[in-house]
C-alpha cells in the first residue's frame, strides 16, 4: 500500500469531494418537477451573482427553497453520523459500533415525544428537546462509563446498552399517549426525516460540525495507536484518558445534534467507515475526512431516493439507509470472512 503523505489525503479528499458535487447536482434535478442540469446551473449561477429576478419563479422556489437546504442538512448529518461512527468504533475497538450505540439516539427521541407531549404548540421545541435528551444521555452514559476514575471502553458500551434499552420502554410507553396524527409525525421522525427545516440555521449547524470533527481528527494519530492496545499506545506517549474523552464527547455531540434534526438514520455511521477503510485503508488520519465525504454522499443519494422512488409521497430516509445498508454490511461481512 501506497504511504500515506499529505498530498495523497488531500487527494482522496478532492476525489470524494467531486462525487459529491455530481449527487448535489443529481439531486437537485430529479424529484416531482424535474429541473435539467443547463438550468440547475443557470439558477445556481445566478443566485450566487444576486441575480434573483432573472431566476424562473418556480425553479427558485425548488432549487433553493426546497430541494438545496435539505440536501445540505443531509450533507451534514451525513457527516457527522460517519465521523462518528468511526470514532466509536477506534474508542470502543468494536467494528460493530455505531453512534447509537450508546444510547444517544434513544435520549433525543425521548426528548422528542416529551416535546410533542407537552409542548405541541411549539414547533422548534421538538429539536431543542430532543437536542437536550441526548445530552443528558451523553452525561449519564459517560459517568455510568467510568471505572476507576477513568473512561473504560467495555463498561462505556454495556453502560450505553442498558440506557438506550430503558430509554426505549419509556419511549415505547409514552407513545401510547399521542393522539394518531402525532404518532405518525414520530414514527416517521424516528425512522429518519429531513423533511422538515431545522429550528436553528444550517450556518450554526456547519460551525458544531467542524469544530467536532476538527476536535477528533486532532486524536486521529492517537487512535491508530489505541487501535493496537491501550496499554500499548500509553508506552508510546499516548494520554488515553484524554483521547477517550475528547473523542467521546464530540462524536456524542455530533450524534445528539444530527439526531435532533434529523431523527435515527441508521447504518450510515455503522457502514460507511467500513467502506472508506476498504478503499483507503484505516489509518484514522484519512479515514476521519473520507468518511465525513462519505457519509455525505450517502445520505445526500438515501434522501433523494428517498423523496422520489414514490414520488409525490415521500419514504423515511432512515427506512432506504435501512434497506440498501443492510444487503450491503452482509456482503462486507462475507467478504471479510471469507
């Protein structure tokens, strides 16, 4: 294999990033009004010069009024899901885990309900709830984590099992409380929704994202070596309980903020570290950037497919993550094992 410089990592970056862009472009042509690329173009062109008024009504209204800020709060969940999934998976040395598996899902969609229970009138309340259940997760999980004094990975997992299943009774409970027309709205949120704009701004979600990847990609060195042991990577200089708790905290943060905006995609943080590792090998220096592109890319095509397989209506992104992601992780598992 090839060694890894700077030039190279920037390299897979901009290759990552020009696959991107096609998807951005491919999904702001096709939905229920078709738009063709010549006039995506255009009206991205013009708007960017200020040129509103020389934009046809209806193509403005759905390249940047509908279909532009979805695709890019898909870009961002996407990444932040990704980065996160494999943060978990070098803090917990378990391929199988994912942002959810502590528990963090559970806390936003209990923060949710109790949103839509007791603060129907208030639309922003079921992100900010929901934002604020996952928290309150993040904190019980890491000091129900700690043994000792110190962030212990199997205790921090089994720790996260047991809250994301007390959680989900209490979640399963209240539900039997919402009228019809609200449990639907949740059962759609839960299964993943980016229907519905953001309460707080795009701008402010895209600041929390870089400062929480930056923060994990600062680690990115020390995790190759946690990778290898703990006590291994602490003869080597590494401050352990340092790396566990940044890189705990700011993939918690990422999950709780995605989730809270999004609801539960799943697979996307359990899958697409997998495939970035097969494709650029798992040195965590690469890995964290290609799979942020990379889970942009993912989510972006799941919403589209998402918002078209039966267009007019729309499916859960969450259910289309579900149903391609998984044929896909058995296939990689296969090959693996093989």
């Amino acid at each position: 294999m090839r060694p890894l410089t700077p030039r190279r990592i920037v390299a897979i970056c901009a290759l990552l990033t020009g696959v991107l862009f096609v998807v951005v472009v491919f999904s702001l042509q096709v939905g229920a009004y078709p738009i063709s690329v010549g006039d995506v173009a255009m009206t991205l062109v013009r708007g960017a010069l200020g040129h509103w008024n020389s934009i046809p009504s209806s193509d403005r209204l759905i390249v940047f009024g509908l279909r532009l800020p979805r695709i890019a709060l898909g870009i961002l969940v996407g990444a932040a899901l990704s980065v996160s999934g494999a943060s978990f998976q070098a803090l917990l040395r378990n391929p199988l885990a994912d942002p959810y598996v502590l528990g963090v899902s559970s806390g936003a969609a209990l923060g949710a309900i109790l949103a839509l229970v007791w603060l129907p009138q208030f639309p922003w309340a079921m992100q900010g709830l929901a934002f604020l259940g996952a928290l309150a997760t993040i904190a019980a999980v890491y000091f129900l984590g700690r043994r000792k004094g110190q962030l212990d990975s199997t205790t921090l997992l089994l720790a996260g099992i047991i809250s994301a299943s007390f959680l989900s009774a209490i979640i399963m409970f209240l539900m039997t409380t919402v009228s019809g027309r609200d449990l639907r709205g949740m059962a759609f949120w839960l299964m993943g929704d980016l229907g519905t704009a953001p309460a707080i701004g795009l701008g402010f979600l895209f600041v929390v994202l870089l400062i929480g990847i930056g923060a994990i990609y600062t680690t990115s060195s020390d995790l190759n070596l946690i990778l290898t042991g703990e006590q291994e990577a602490h003869h080597l200089g590494v401050n352990v309980p340092r790396v566990k708790l940044v890189v705990y905290v700011s993939a918690s943060l990422l999950t709780g903020l995605a989730v809270s905006v999004s609801g539960a995609i799943g697979y996307v943080g359990l899958l697409i570290p997998h495939v970035m590792r097969m494709l650029f090998g798992s040195d965590y220096r690469v890995l964290i950037p290609a799979s942020a592109i990379g889970g942009a890319i993912a989510v972006a095509l799941a919403d589209t497919l998402a918002r078209t397989v039966v267009a007019p209506t729309e499916l859960p992104v969450g259910a289309v993550t579900a149903a391609i992601g998984a044929p896909v992780f058995i296939y990689l598992l296969r090959r693996r094992f093989a």
